[in-house]
C-alpha cells in the first residue's frame, strides 16, 4: 500500500512539471508544443529563443523567393521581339545636275541620287548647286515604295558681273573678246550680265592709241575700268604741200608723204589713226612710221618706213580683192581649222570668211566625232562655197526597264532612273546593271555601234 502511494505522487509531481512546461511554451510563442513525458520528469524543455530562430529563417526564405520572382519579370520584359521600322526609297534629280542633296539637313549625295532606307513619314528635302538658288520641298515617304522628285534650279542672279568703264575722253569705242559693246553714254559705260572670267578690252577712238587690257570679273561683283587714252602726236597734219603748218618747233615741217590708192574708197590709216577726207600728201615727224590701207572686198595693205628731215615718202596701195568662202559643218558648233588659222561655226554650223586667193587645208573637229578634213582652192573676187560633214565617234544607249522606274547604271556610273537615254558612250560592248526596292538586281552586257542608238530593256524579277 505504501509502495502504491509513492508511485501515484511521482506521477502527480510529473504532470505539474508538463503543465508547467506548456504553460510557459505558450506565454513565449502562442503555440502549444507537445512535450514526450518520460521517466525522467525533470528533463529541460527547449528554449523559446529556438523557436525565434526558425521564423526569422523564414521570413529571409520569403524575401529571396520575391526578388526572384522580380528578375524573372525583368526577364520576361527584355526577351519581347522589337518591331522592324518602316522603310521606303526616294530618287532625286535636278537641272543642272551634280546638286547636292539633303534629307532632314543630312547631306545624301549629288543628283541624281537614289536615297534608300529612309523612315515612312514626312521628310524635308533640301536641292542646293552653287550659282543656282536652293530648292526646298517636303516629301512623304511610304512603306516599300519609291517616291520620285526631280527639281529644276533657278540660276542665281549673283552669278553674273559686270564691267564699268569710265574714260578720260567722250565718246570712246569699247570691245569685250573682240567683240564691239558700243560707244560709252561720254566718259562712262556699264556692261552688265557678264559670265564670270578673263576678258580682254580694247578702248578705241580716232586720233587715240588703242587702249587694250586685261580683266577678271568675279561672281556677283562690278570691276571698275579707269582708262586713259593718250592722243597720237606724230601726225602733225595732214593737206596739200603748200599747206603744211607744223605746231612743235623742233620737228621739221617739210618730211612728206605721198600715196597713191586702188580702189579710190580705201580707208587709210597712218600709225593706226584714220586719216578722215585724207589729202595725197601728208606731213609727218622724222622716225619710224606705218601706213595701213584698207577697202571691203580687199585683203588690207601695209607699208612701214622711216622718214628723215625734209624726205619725201611716196607709197603706191593696189589692193588685192578677196574671194570669198561660205562654210557649212554638220553638225553645227564646229572647231574649224583653215591653213593653220582657227575659227568656229555657228549653232547652225555657218562661217563665213573673206580669203585671199590660194588653196587652203580645212579640218573640222567636234567632241565625240570624228575629225574631218578637206582642201577647197579660194579665187579672188568669186564666192566658194565648202560642206563638211563628221561622223559621230560615240554612240547611244536608251534604256527602260519593266517596272519603269529602275535605277540605271552604265559601267559603274549611275544615269538616273528608266527610261533613260544615255548619250556618248564609246563603241563597244558596256555593262549595264538596274535596281529597284523589292526586286532583283538585273545586270547584262550591251553593244553600242558609233552613230547609232542601241535599245536595252530591263525586265525585273521580284525578290
């Protein structure tokens, strides 16, 4: 019995143990944790810190598996497939050619140009050429499509010069290139509208030295032309013998010329002075003197002397009539040589000239023809009339292509776009290639023939 009453209060003190345990379990974590009862009553039970120590693990699991989570949507977002943009083409061309080209203020080549890969939309398309004003369009480009512009350029009035003359004396004769301009408005004249360049100016009066120069006129500038001329004083005067009056007293009065002329309505010119209503008999200066004389129809006369103090110089002028030569080559605008001389055939392929009587050699030239040469015999006072004819040394190449519209190139050089006439190519075989956006590049060889026009079609395959 005594034994029985030992055990039961063994059991009883254990059980105030577990409750003890659980109670203090439950004031740390707010879970009941199951205890194993054992025969050891008095084993220690684990502390609450562990249990601390387990949550904390697992809010750090927590926050791992977020930040994951967000990498594999950063992921997601820069694998997305990018959009290609949407592309066209756009040819331009320009009269005069060689402009250049700019897109949106980028420069893109020189006309004519074909300008590929450009963004669908609006663009601003700027054609600039020194000398011209610049051309400034908008153009809206389309997917997969070609948008052609061609410009005419206006030619800027800047581009041209001008020449003012002012002399010393009135009424002065002015040529430009050996071209006669006119008399100047008294002191002063203003030749405008002139091509920038070297120009050589002569300034002529009557009992005046010529007055010949030099000049280069720049781009919208205006050269002032300052001219002194200096009378001629050699030629005291001029009358019958009887009445010769001599105004410097060192030169003697009496050195005479005479002169006897054919035909009577001959010019005469005495050191480059017309002698107006000219006398037989002329006084003159001692030294050196010439005497030109001159008549239409006739190949002019001149005769150079000397004449000492109270000499007397007589002259006998039969002039030579010329014959007459009417030229015509074809085509017109022709490099003319005549017996070493040179000329040039008008637009319309006419010259006309006033040649003493001989034989002469002529040759005819002309870029991309061949040289053609003559001889013609001129007689004096008759007209002979003389055709030359060049055949062309290059020949012509027309393109066209199916689509029309390709971009045509001849031995690597780009012609603009089909149909297109490509003029002066050389005899022989070329190699011509076209492209155009969405098809296969096309390229063959062609045959050209000198003096004629080949044709060549460019039929184009879809890609």
């Amino acid at each position: 019995m005594k034994n029985i009453s030992s055990y039961l209060f063994i059991v009883f003190i254990s059980l105030l143990v577990v409750l003890a345990g659980c109670t203090l379990g439950l004031k740390s974590s707010g879970e009941i944790t199951p205890t194993v009862i054992t025969e050891d009553a008095t084993k220690e039970i684990p502390k609450p810190a562990e249990t601390h120590a387990v949550e904390t693990n697992t809010a750090e699991t927590k926050t791992t598996e977020v930040n994951n989570e967000e990498q594999n949507n950063e992921t997601k977002k820069e694998s997305k497939p990018k959009v290609p943009p949407k592309l066209g083409s756009l040819s331009v061309s320009s009269t005069p050619s060689d402009a250049t080209v700019y897109v949106d203020n980028k420069d893109k080549g020189e006309t004519p140009v074909t300008i590929d890969d450009l963004l669908v939309g609006s663009h601003t398309i700027t054609i600039s050429k020194s000398g011209y004003y610049d051309s400034t369009v908008k153009v809206t480009i389309e997917e997969n499509k070609t948008e052609s512009l061609s410009v005419e350029l206006t030619k800027s009035e800047s581009t041209y010069a001008t020449l003012a003359i002012s002399s010393n004396v009135d009424d002065v004769t002015v040529y430009l290139n050996n071209i006669e301009k006119g008399e100047t408005d008294g002191k002063k004249m203003n030749i405008t509208s002139l091509t920038p360049g070297n120009y050589s100016v002569k300034i002529a009066k009557e009992s005046y030295f010529d007055y010949e120069t030099t000049v280069l006129l720049s781009s919208g500038a205006t050269k002032t032309l300052n001219v002194d001329m200096n009378p001629i004083y050699n030629l005291l005067s001029q009358g019958e013998a009887t009445d010769i009056e001599c105004d410097v007293e060192s030169v003697c009065v009496n050195n005479l010329l005479t002169f006897a002329i054919s035909p009577d309505d001959s010019k005469v010119y005495v050191d480059n002075v017309l002698v107006e209503n000219w006398a037989r008999v002329i006084n003159l200066s001692t030294g050196m003197h010439s005497v030109r004389a001159t008549a239409d129809g006739y190949e002019p006369s001149t005769h150079t002397f000397s004449i000492r103090a109270d000499d007397t110089i007589h002259l006998n002028f039969s002039l030579i009539r010329y014959g007459f030569l009417s030229l015509k080559t074809n085509p017109g605008s022709c490099d003319v040589d005549i017996s070493g001389t040179d000329y040039t055939t008008d637009s319309d392929g006419e010259l006309e000239l006033n040649l003493t009587a001989g034989t002469y050699n002529i040759t005819a030239s002309k870029q991309h023809y061949y040289d053609e040469a003559s001889t013609f015999t001129i007689t004096a006072g008759q007209t002979t009339s003389k055709t030359l004819t060049l055949d062309q040394s290059t020949g012509t190449l027309y393109v066209t292509s199916s689509p029309t519209g390709a971009n045509i190139t001849v031995d690597g050089t780009n012609y603009g776009l089909a149909p297109i006439t490509v003029d002066y190519l050389s005899p022989g075989t070329h190699n011509l290639s076209a492209t155009l956006v969405n098809y296969n590049n096309y390229a063959t060889t062609v045959s050209v023939t000198a003096g004629r026009t080949t044709s060549k079609s460019a039929t184009m395959v879809h890609s």
